[in-house]
C-alpha cells in the first residue's frame, strides 16, 4: 500500500457534519420504530468514540510519520462520525417517546476497554479495530441505514462508509506489518516484561472479556435480530475475522493463537457441550459466530490472497445486498 497516496485521500475525503441538510423532514416511523432508531444512533456515537480511542493508541505508538497522520485523520473522523450518529438521533426523535442514553452495557464495557487498551500489544489493538471495523461498517451501520431506509440517513452514512473504508484498507495494511517477520524480529529486540507488567495486562484483559460478551450482545447482536433478522451480514462480518485470523503470519501471534485456541474447541461438539459458555465468555463473541463460518476451499482462497486483496473484498461486501 502506498501511505501517502492513502493520506492524501485522508485528506482530501474530510467533511463536516453540517454540510449535510439536517432540516430534511424525517421519514415517518411507528412509535417503536423510532424508538429502536434512536437508541440504535446513540449507541452508534458511543462505539464510533471507541473507535476513536483505538486509533488514538495506534496513532501514539505509530513510528512512520505518514502513519501518525493518517491515524490523526481517523481520530477525527471518528468524532465526526459520533457527532453525525447523535445529529441522527435527534433528527428521528421525532416524539420524544423516552429519554435516550447509552447502552448500559456499552457504558460499563467501555473504562475496562480503555484500561485494557493501554495494555495491549499493538497488534492486538490492531486486532480490535480490524474486527470492530469489519462488524460494524460490514454489518451494523448498513442494516441500520437499510431498516431507516430514509434520505437523511442515506446522506449521513455515504459520507461515513467512505470514511470507513479507508479505515478497513488501513487495517488490513496493519495486519499485514504485524504478521511480518520484520516485526517479530522488533518485537525479538523488545525487553521483556517483567511479572508484574503481565499480570496487570492480563487482568484488565480478563476484566475487559467479562464485559464484552454482554456488551456484543445488547449493542450489536439485539440490534441486527431487527435490522438483519437472518443473520447474513453478522456471519459474513465474522466469517471475514475468522479468515484474516488464519493467515500463516496473524495466526503465529499469541491473542491470535489464543482466539484460534478457543475457536478450535467450540467447534468441538463435546467441548462445546461442557464448556461451550465458558468458552464463548473467554472470546467475548456468541457462540453462533465462533463457530466455523468457512468451508475448507474459502480458507485455501483466503490463504492464497494478499491483505490488500481481502481489504478490497471486505469493502465490496458493503455494496452487496
């Protein structure tokens, strides 16, 4: 990928939420209808702010100057996206039919995501924002706009799906440089971490999984059984982690191999009879979409394709019904 020719979009794609005509009329809904919508927008401003967190540490520990760049773009992209999702939710709370505040769960997700985040290696938070990208730009956010199906809602999320876009292609770009040998071989010249760095990692990890399952359930999984009733766009989101997870050099990583570890013995009937909510707490994911999304000549395709070729296929994914 060629880092300046992508920051040049960065910067040439920037826009403001008030150049989109807010005072459009909104499409008329049931009581609740615009009740689900408006709880769906204001949950959407608090995880585009977690996203934005997440790019704030890449853009923090990123050493190429270009880089720091285009992560500052997608800083402030994500706050924009934030604003528009709660400029959505005041325009379709048409009747004011309750008071909306964030999801419960998100909000007592997101300190232990932040504590962990801290934490995290580099390309486990790469991992987060790749997967957290791919489930809500792949799924959610087109759902959502397809369930409103309203000209206020189409306006705002062109403007955010191409901004979403260039944040997948630089993911996948990430995933690459993570399951290189050129950064094993820096991570080989790291110092090690002493007990006491492992054990606080690993607790504020352990902390952040006991919330996320809760959390992937109330924000994302309960919205799509209305927007994606059957379920198409979610597995086909989570069918694409499962298979950039595989590459020979993401799998060779320790959050990998532990997913992987855990994918592994859910798809074992037994296992999962015994220890398959365990499990299924342990990645922080339903057990429908832990288990195997692929068939066996998926996987030899998805081994045979460069990142920037699984990028371009996410994205195509968006314009598929």
């Amino acid at each position: 990928m060629n880092l300046e020719r992508m920051l040049e979009k960065c910067e040439r794609g920037q826009w403001n939420v008030d150049d989109l005509d807010w005072s459009v009329t909104p499409k008329g809904m049931s009581r609740d209808d615009e009740i689900a919508v408006v709880q769906y927008f204001t949950d959407m401003a608090g995880i585009e702010r977690l996203a934005k967190a997440l790019f704030e540490e890449q853009r923090r520990r990123a050493t190429d100057p270009v880089l720091q760049k285009i992560f500052d773009s997608f800083v402030i992209d994500e706050e924009r996206h934030a604003v528009a999702a709660e400029r959505l939710a005041a325009h379709y709370n048409v009747h004011g039919y309750r008071d909306y505040t964030l999801n419960e769960s998100l909000v007592k997700f997101q300190p232990h995501f932040l504590a962990a985040l801290r934490n995290f290696s580099s390309e486990v938070a790469n991992a987060y924002i790749l997967a957290g990208e791919l489930i809500l730009d792949v799924a959610l956010l087109r759902s959502i706009n397809d369930h409103v199906d309203d000209a206020m809602s189409h306006a705002a999320m062109h403007l955010i799906n191409r901004d979403e876009s260039r944040h997948i292609a630089i993911d996948y770009h990430m995933a690459e440089y993570y399951a290189s040998d050129e950064y094993q071989h820096w991570l080989d010249a790291q110092p090690r971490k002493s007990l006491a760095e492992q054990r606080r990692t690993l607790a504020s990890v352990l902390k952040m999984l006991y919330f996320a399952k809760p959390f992937f359930r109330d924000v994302f999984q309960e919205p799509m059984t209305v927007v994606d009733p059957d379920g198409v766009r979610m597995r086909e989101a989570f069918k694409r982690i499962h298979l950039v997870s595989r590459k020979p050099g993401v799998k060779r990583r320790p959050f990998a191999r532990f997913l992987l570890g855990m994918q592994d013995a859910y798809n074992r009937p037994l296992i999962r009879k015994i220890a398959g909510p365990v499990l299924s707490r342990a990645v922080g994911a339903p057990g429908e979409f832990i288990m195997r999304l692929y068939d066996d000549d998926e996987l030899a395709r998805a081994g045979r394709m460069t990142f920037d070729e699984m990028a371009e296929e996410a994205l195509s994914a968006k314009e598929a019904n």
